[in-house]
C-alpha cells in the first residue's frame, strides 16, 4: 500500500498521472450523486433562509372572466396586464424602475404584437421606459415559466427584482392555426399528434387510463363547490385586483363603465345531474363535455419575485420561496398526464418527497387528466386546489400560472406553518408538464388563535 | 500574539470549548511519516504561550478533539490507526484513559458531538469512520464506504445523529447514524478531499476542501451545483473550518503554507491571507469563547495564536 510520504506528495502533485493511476488500480470510479436514502430529505433544512433565495413578496391577478361572454368581452389585453403590475407596485411601493425586467408569459396572441401590448401595458402601469419586458410561450404553462425564468434570472445575478407575469384574452385570440399544415407531419405520428385538439388528447386520457364520465363529472362538481366556497367566503379578495372597464351591451351597442372583481364562472348550484346531460363534444361516446373541462377565459397575473436580502432591506413581507422548477415532455396524444410526471421530477429537484408537500395547485384543463394525475400520484384530494380549479375558475391559458402563484401563497398564508410547500403543476398542449416547488415564506404565523393544529410538525420525521 | 515551538510537526490545534486559554496540538515526528509523536496542551494566558501536559505516544498525533463533556478529556487521532483518551486531571502515569485499537489505518481526524456530547467520530485510512462513545471498550458501528482513505469526519452542529465525511475516493458523505447507509454522495471534487465542516448557523451547508487547490460550499438540498467555489491556495487545501461566530466565514490551511479566511456569501470572498508558516500549514481552529481568534499549526512545529486581523508574527 502507498506509505505515508507518498500521501503528502499525492496532494501536492494536482493533474500527476501517478495519482490516476493509483485510483484505477484500487478501482475507483467516478461517482454518481444519489438522492438522499433517509427517506427525510427535509431533515436538514427545518430551517433555513438564505440571503440569495428568490422570493415572491406580492402576487395577484385579475378576476377570471368567460371569453366572449364575460366581463372581459370588451376589454383590451393591455388593460387586463395593466392592473395587475400597477397593484404589485403600488401594494409594495416599491419603486418602478428598480425593477429588472418583466417576463410576461402569453400564448394565443401573435408574438410580436402580444410583446408590443405588454410593452403598452407597462407604461399604463406606471412602469418607465427604462424598465424592459418580454414574453414568454409555453403553452398552457407560460405564467409558471414566465415566474421560473425571472427566478432563474435572478439566481444567475442578471438582476435582483423582477416580475413574472401571465396574460391571456381568449376574447380577442381565440385558439387557431394559421396559415397551411406542413403535409411531413403525416410522416411522423408524434408530430401529427401536436395537431390533435386538446379534448381530443382528454378522450385519450379518460379512454387509455378508463377515467369514468362519473369520476371527471364529479371532479367538475367539486371544483364549482371549492370556488363557489372560496369566492363566498372571501379568500380571492386577497389576491383579485379588481379591473375597471367597460361593456358593451350586445343589443343596445352601449358601451357602459364597469368594474369587475369577481370571476364569473362560477356556478355554485352545479350538480352531478346537471353535468351528466351534458353531450359529450370531441367524441360520439366520449367522455369529455363542456361542464368537465376548463373554462375558456380572459385574465393575467402578476408576480413581484426578488433576492431575499433585498426584500429584507425593503422590509417587504415575504410571501413565499420559489424553490424550483421543472419541465418535461409526454406523449403529444396525452399530454394531459404531464403533471404525473412533472410533479415527481420537481419534488426530487427540490430535495422533498411527495408527502413533504402541503398544498398541490394542479390546473384543470379537463377532469380526465387532473383526476388521472390525482390517482396516479396517490395525492390527497384534501390538499389539490381547494379553492377550486380551471373548470370552475377558467383557464386563460398564458395567465393560469400566474394566477396559480397567486391562489397558492395566499391560500399558504393563511394556513400558516402547518403549510410549508406547495406544488404548482399543469400539462403543456403537444405533449408536456411543468410543476414548480414554493415554500412558505415568513418565518413567522399571523396571529391566529383559531386555527387548528392536526399535529406538531415542528420536528423532522425522523423524531417521530 | 506569541507563538508556540513544539518538538515535532504540528499536524492539528484545538481550541477548548470549556476555557478560552486552553489549546492542544497534535504534532508528529519527521512529519509524520515515521517516528513518535506528542499531544501538547497549552496555556494561552497572556504573556508567553505555556504548557499544561504534554503527552508522548509511539507515532505520531494526527488530530485532536477536546470532549464536549468534560473539560479535561481529550481524543487524539495516532498514525498507528490507535484512538487514544487523554484526562488531564489525572496524573501522567495513568493517562492515556484509554487506548482503542480498531482503524487498521492511520488514523487522521477526531470530532466530538456538540450535541449529545456522548460520542465521537474517527476517520481513517482504512476508509471507514467509527463512531466511539467514552464508556464503552469497542466502537459502536463502522462506517465502510468509501472507497478510498477518509481524511476528516465532522458532526452536523444542529442534528446529533447527522455527520459528513470528506474521502479521498473524491466524494464527501452524509450519514445518518440511524440509517445503515450514507443518506447522500457529493461528488464533490474532481480531486482527493482533505476537509469538510457543516456550517455552524445552517445545518445544511457544508463546506469541502481539495487537493483541487479549491475550497467548495454546497447545500445539501441542492448538492447539483456547489453554492460558492473558493479559489485562492496556491496547492492542496488541508484543513477547511466554519466560523462558530459568523455564518459565512470560513477558515481554510493549505499545503500553500498559507492559513485563509473566506466570507463564500460575498463576491470577493477572500477576506484575510496569513503567510506566517513557513511550511505546510496543516492545522486551524478558531475559538468558540474569544471571537476572531484563531490557532494554526504547521510543519515548520510553530503554533500561532492571533486575533483575527493582526500580524500573527506579531511579538
């Protein structure tokens, strides 16, 4: 064996080929890192606040409106975004020019003139020209991706404040394609299957993975009820920031102000009977109609995302952790199981397991997949969007992840400690899912003397 | 702040938790490759360093750690692969208290439990780290993993059943001693790693020292990329601390004969160089009790005792 001179000489001489030699000799490979075996990742991190985590200290959204039909018929995209950043700004009284950039994550609208109208809105908002923004697309989740990039943005020291925002008039850019189908998708399944219409993909699901019209319908019911209970009760008020606008009456032609704060998809009174009469819209004998799939809807979100010293020295409240982000590619003729793959990965990113999580938002684009991601990930209905979801709320696409955030750490807040992460997920049209991993933010509750506590979690796992 | 002449090399120094005078140096004959070595205690009362015992074994003293219970009891880590017991309470003939023949190896690091206070680590050349209560003849479990020497192990401060330990099979460790296995691999270096120690102030930051010439900061929820890499030694760093008074301050030796200071949450984070040695420097500890006071060792068999910001040269 080596002797104890050679020890000295071995850490002295960097790059030696003697020293390689000796770990092919005793059979050293290189080693990969493996995930932590104990089981209770969370151990080591009861507590920890670091100066350079990325925190969301504000979060808000418009209210949720039925395109074409709702609130928001009438109403420029531009004034739905405008709001939202005007509120994150005066809320904070942060001033606007500190801030590095605004991501804005948009799906339908026409790339260049969806930037140039989130530039508008910015200025709207009170925002100076110093201060630029762009947008984002990916699909269905481009608000979470909008929050993640100006996260990742800010981990990497391009800037310390930032906003992540969503934004989505189905209003004024209804779902199509333009121009003609490149005639090579026929060569190539996978590629044709990124054409398919979304409650299409939703058939798929429900017939691949037998999800019931009973199961889906009464998913439906719930997240009417959830919403229904959550608007009634008051916890949206929190994080809607009321719109004011105009309406044109469709008869009449009058235009009349209006300002709205409330979402109106809502239907408190939907029943299981109800929804069963419903026909089913993408297949003859299908399972998927319009009571059980998301809504389609006007709104946008905003999220005022900064280093956590800054927030410090602002004396800002920290409202949540963004801890990480994840994406990932399914089947295009599934895409609705992208949650049940996108969760697992970013709560092993994160270091947690799946029971570690407190809260889950999962985006209903159709029931199909939320409840096949439910059963397949064994969740807790108790803890997946309990204020109700995209089928009861609508599901602007580029905002739901924006109005996720906002939903999430608000609920999180008033749950207080026994809440420490939350997950947000959605699958992707043609064939994704992305999830993001949030923490609770301030190290200490709001006072509340009502509130119940199940059990004490003040100790990891381990002590149990 | 005076400075210390000792016999042999100095291979590791050892503030007491206990009395802010109180020192011990592990030093080595012909450093460390063949001959005795002696374990020093030493007073730093002011005026010249002086010396409380010293003890003689037949090789050479490769670490040191003072008990968290007792303030006499003292573990040296012996080149033979032996784990010795010191009481200076008792007279010289019937020290050492106890002598454990188990690592096969030299033995290289000690590190006592700041929280149960019961129980103490070893790592050694054999590769494995032993975990040693006081009262007991044998240790209480082995842990045999990797695949090469193991240089240092060091507890976690907050989670008394938590340690990390740095190899030179180029991986640090965590273990859990209640679970059979390490609970997570770093690769941590392309290169051996000398030093690890757990971040006083968060129990999931660690740091990990390289033949690499670097030092590396990681938190171990997110091990993928490390949270700061410290260059500045010029070679192999030895001995890598975390300030007991400052979160992110970090005290590092090196075979660059240099003893550094870091603050790895600050872009320039070099903050303090000592040149004092005039061979390897292989031994730093910074005080519990005195704030900004620091100890070193080295192979010129010089120990230096400065406050943190003078000359350690300084009479």
């Amino acid at each position: 064996m080596i002797d104890r001179s050679a020890h000295a000489a071995k850490h002295l001489c960097l790059g030696n080929p003697f020293f390689f030699f000796f770990l092919t000799e005793l059979g050293l490979i290189y080693i990969q890192a493996s995930v932590c075996a104990a089981g209770d990742s969370a151990a080591y991190h009861r507590s920890s606040v670091y100066r350079d985590d990325v925190v969301i200290v504000a979060a808000y959204r418009t209210p949720l409106c039925k395109s074409k039909r709702g609130g928001f018929k009438d109403t420029y995209a531009d004034d739905l975004l405008a709001p939202v950043l005007k509120a994150l700004i005066e809320k904070t009284n942060l001033s606007p020019s500190e801030v590095g950039d605004i991501v804005v994550g948009t799906v339908l609208a026409p790339g260049s003139q969806r930037a140039s109208e989130c530039r508008m809105a910015a200025f709207y908002a009170g925002f100076p020209e110093t201060v630029p923004i762009r947008t984002v697309n990916r699909q269905c989740s481009s608000g979470l991706q909008a929050v993640a990039d100006v996260a990742a943005a800010i981990k990497a020291g391009f800037y310390d404040i930032g906003i992540g925002a969503g934004l989505e008039s189905m209003t004024a850019n209804p779902m199509a394609w333009e121009g003609s189908v490149n005639p090579r998708i026929k060569t190539m399944a996978q590629a044709q299957n990124c054409l398919l219409p979304m409650g299409v993909t939703s058939e798929n699901v429900a017939q691949r993975f037998s999800v019931t019209r009973q199961e889906q319908d009464q998913a439906a019911v719930e997240s009417h009820r959830k919403a229904a209970a959550a608007t009634a009760s008051g916890k949206f008020r929190e994080e809607i920031i009321p719109v004011a606008t105009k309406i044109v009456d469709p008869k009449t032609g009058d235009e009349k102000p209006i300002t709205i704060s409330v979402d109106d998809g809502i239907r408190p009174n939907a029943s299981l009977s109800d929804l069963g009469k419903l026909k089913p819209v993408f297949k003859k004998d299908g399972t998927t109609t319009a009571g059980n799939s998301s809504q389609v809807s006007d709104g946008a979100g905003a999220v005022l995302l900064m280093k956590r010293s800054v927030a410090m020295q602002k004396g800002l409240p920290i409202l949540g952790v963004f801890r990480t982000f994840a994406a990932v590619g399914v089947d295009p003729a599934i895409m609705g199981v992208g949650p049940a793959v996108a969760i697992p990965a970013v709560v092993k990113a994160a270091g947690l397991e799946l029971d570690d999580i407190d809260l889950f938002e999962i985006n209903e684009a159709f029931a199909s997949q939320f409840v096949y991601c439910r059963k397949k990930l064994e969740l807790d209905p108790e803890k997946i969007n309990v204020n109700g979801g995209a089928m009861a709320l609508g599901h602007p696409l580029g905002a739901t992840g924006a109005r996720c955030v906002a939903t999430l750490l608000h609920e999180m807040k008033r749950r207080g400690k026994d809440c420490r992460f939350g997950v947000i997920s959605m699958c992707i049209g043609t064939g994704m899912g992305a999830a993001a991993v949030f923490e609770r933010g301030d190290c200490v509750d709001d006072l509340s003397n009502a509130r119940k506590i199940e059990t004490h979690n003040l100790l990891s796992k381990d002590s149990r | 702040m005076p400075l210390f002449k000792t016999p042999f090399n100095g291979y590791s120094v050892k503030f007491s938790p206990f009395y802010e005078h109180r020192l011990a140096v592990a030093t080595a004959q012909n450093f460390g490759i063949l001959g005795n070595g002696r374990l020093h205690v030493l007073d730093l009362s002011p005026g010249p360093i002086s010396e409380i015992a010293a003890f003689d074994t037949a090789d050479g003293v490769y670490d040191v750690a003072w008990s968290e219970s007792h303030d006499s009891l003292l573990v040296a880590a012996v080149a033979d692969g032996s784990v010795k017991l010191y009481d200076l309470s008792l007279p010289p003939a019937s020290n050492p208290v106890r002598s454990l023949h188990e690592h096969t190896r030299e033995a290289h690091s000690a590190d006592y439990n700041p929280v149960r206070r019961d129980s103490f680590l070893t790592a050694s050349w054999d590769d494995t780290v032993k975990l040693w209560t006081v009262d007991r003849p044998t240790s209480v479990r082995t842990f045999k993993e990797h695949a090469y020497c193991v240089y240092s192990a060091a507890w976690n401060p907050r989670h008394g059943d938590v340690f990390a330990s740095a190899s030179g099979d180029c991986t640090a460790r965590v273990w859990d001693v209640r679970e059979p296995g390490s609970t997570m691999i770093l690769p941590a270096h392309e290169f051996e790693i000398l030093s690890c120690d757990w971040n006083k102030y968060d129990d999931c930051v660690i740091a990990t020292a390289s033949v690499d010439k670097s030092i590396k900061v990681w938190d171990v929820r997110s091990y993928r990329v490390p949270v700061a890499v410290l260059n500045g030694h010029g070679y192999a760093v030895r001995k890598v601390k975390f300030s007991p008074h400052r979160g992110s301050l970090i005290a590092s030796c090196s075979y660059d004969m240099t003893v550094c200071l870091w603050d790895y949450m600050v872009e320039d984070a070099l903050i303090g160089r000592y040149d004092h040695h005039t061979e390897f420097a292989v031994g730093v500890d910074m005080s519990v009790l005195v704030e900004g006071l620091l100890a070193s060792t080295g192979w010129d068999e010089l120990v230096y005792v400065w406050q943190h910001g003078t000359d350690p040269r300084a009479p």
